[in-house]
C-alpha cells in the first residue's frame, strides 16, 4: 500500500504546489499574464567582494497574479519551459529589464537568467540581438546566467550558441555552478566568463567546514581558468567577510540587497555612490 502512495505521488512530484490550482490552470493563467502584464521585472545588485561597488544586476522576473498574489518564479518558469510560453517570457524580461536600465540612465551590466530551452531555440540570438538593437542596450553590457542542465540537454546545440553569444560580446556565467550534474564537465565542454556558486555551498560557508573547503576548490579552480566567481545567497557581512578571505570576486543576496524594482534599484544606486 505505501509503495502506491509513494507511486501516485511521484507522478505529481513536478506540478507546482498551489492550493485548488492545477498546473493546467497556470500555465493557462500564465499565458494571458503576459498580455496583462502581470510579469515585471525585478533587479538585484552584484558588489565586487573587496570594495562594494557595483559589478552588475540581475533580472528576476516577478508574477503578480490577479487572485493568488505573487507567483515565485520556480513554480512558473519551469512550467513555461515544459511549453513554447518560456520564448515570450525570455523575451518580455529582456526588453523590459534592458529598457528600463536604457530610461534611467543606468549603465550597470545586466545579467539575465536563460533557460535551458531559450538556448536550444534556433532564433533565440537573432530575437536577443533585435531586442538589443531596439533597446539600444549595449552587447557587452549583457550577461546571460545559463544553467548546467543546458548542456546536459543539447551539449551541440549549447555549445554553438554560446560561441555566438560570446562573439558579439555577451558575456555568459554558469547559474547554479557545484550542483550541476557535472561541473568539471561544464568547465571543459564550454567557454565562458564566470560562475556562480550556488546558494547551498554559500550558506554553509561559517558552519561547515566541508563547505568552505568546497567553495575555496571551486573558487581557486575558477581562477585557475580565469574566470571571475560570483557567490549567491550571501545573507550576512560574515559570510561577504569568509569571501573575501576566499577572494571570491562578486556578492549577491538579501545580506546585501533584495531584489527590487529599477526605480528602487535607482534610488539604492544612487544612495550607494553617496556613501
Ligand atoms: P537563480 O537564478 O538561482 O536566482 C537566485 C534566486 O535566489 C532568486 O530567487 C533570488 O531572489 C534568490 N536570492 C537572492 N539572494 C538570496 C539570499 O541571500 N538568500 C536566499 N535564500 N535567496 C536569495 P527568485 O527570484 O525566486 O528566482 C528563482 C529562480 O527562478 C532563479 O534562480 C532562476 O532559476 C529562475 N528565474 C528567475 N527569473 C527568471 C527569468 O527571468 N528567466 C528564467 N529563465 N528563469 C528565471
Ligand atoms: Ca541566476
Ligand atoms: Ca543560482
Ligand atoms: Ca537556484
């Protein structure tokens, strides 16, 4: 009896977790949400680990939903990337997060997160550079956080589009970096410009031993091949401290700040360079 409970939830274990809502019922909500604009676009602030100034800001998209309230992104994108709708959403983040970086006046880097399937898409650089062009956002000035399940998924394909992406200047970061399904493979099959810890080897930073040794290999392996090493999920000055110690290049996370619209982000930028 309990291998069939185990059995039917299983089965269920990728739909998201809302009450009375079933992931047919989102992803149909999540279409019509683009048309409502209900998506928006939020930013969070990356400080180079040794001076706190400014590296670059990441895009996170943000679901306003009508009658349940804000929709965190991990209970949508991976529905949308079940579908085409992930094409759109890709699409809406760019446009809006480089416009609105364009009207105010902000010349920090961008990072976007692309999803494994926006990289198999065989128009997604012409669609990404069209949107620049109309945005006027400059190339370089773009960073896109792909994950390791990109090359799990189409190695070729990964590959081919990410030689593109970084011809014309893009920079590209490997989102998640230690919890893929094989990081030395990554590093060997692909070019790129820097990483990103994941969150879980971060925050066991100040406790476990194990973690900080792990961090300081994947750092000190990172700048063996010259790549720069951005740590996520930094939620205290004691962690950002351990990582300096560990010269970790950039810091992100709620320690430092959360993430928040660009006119929020404007005013933090601002309130920053005075200090
Ligand atoms: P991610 O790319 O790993 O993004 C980092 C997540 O950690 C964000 O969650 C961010 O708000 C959160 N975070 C930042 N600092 C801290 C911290 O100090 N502590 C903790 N516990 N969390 C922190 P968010 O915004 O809910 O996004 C979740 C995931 O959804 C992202 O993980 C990314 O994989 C995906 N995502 C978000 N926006 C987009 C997007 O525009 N496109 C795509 N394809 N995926 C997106
Ligand atoms: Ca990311
Ligand atoms: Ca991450
Ligand atoms: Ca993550």
């Amino acid at each position: 009896k309990a291998k069939r409970t185990r059995a039917a939830f299983s089965l269920h274990a990728d739909c998201v977790d809302l009450p009375q809502h079933g992931r047919a019922n989102l992803l149909g909500d999540l279409s019509q949400a683009l048309e409502r604009h209900e998506l928006h676009v939020n930013f969070q602030p990356q400080l180079h680990t040794h001076d706190g100034t400014v590296d670059a800001v990441e895009a996170l998209v943000r679901w306003d939903h009508p009658e349940y309230g804000r929709i965190p992104p991990d209970e949508f994108i991976g529905l949308a990337e079940q579908t085409d709708l992930i094409r759109p959403i890709t699409d809406m983040v760019l446009r809006s997060a480089t416009q609105g970086l364009m009207a105010g006046g902000l010349t920090t880097r961008l990072a976007v997160n692309v999803a494994p399937r926006s990289l198999e898409d065989p128009m997604f650089t012409d669609r990404l550079f069209e949107i620049l062009a109309e945005t006027r956002f400059p190339p370089s000035q773009l960073e896109l956080e792909i994950t390791e399940r990109a090359l799990a998924r189409n190695a070729e394909r990964t590959r081919y589009t990410v030689g593109k992406l970084r011809a014309q200047g893009v920079r590209i970061s490997i989102d998640d970096f230690g919890v893929g399904y094989s990081s030395y493979q990554t590093l060997r099959m692909l070019d790129v410009d820097r990483v990103k810890i994941d969150r879980e080897f971060v925050q066991g930073l100040l406790t476990s031993d194990r973690d900080r040794k792990i961090v300081a290999s994947l750092i000190g392996l990172a700048h063996e091949l010259d790549l720069d090493v951005v740590a996520e999920g930094v939620e205290s000055q004691m962690v950002w401290h351990a990582l300096r110690e560990l010269d970790c290049d950039v810091v992100q996370g709620y320690g430092i700040a959360v993430p928040m619209t660009y006119i929020e982000l404007r005013t933090w930028l601002s309130d920053l360079a005075e200090l």
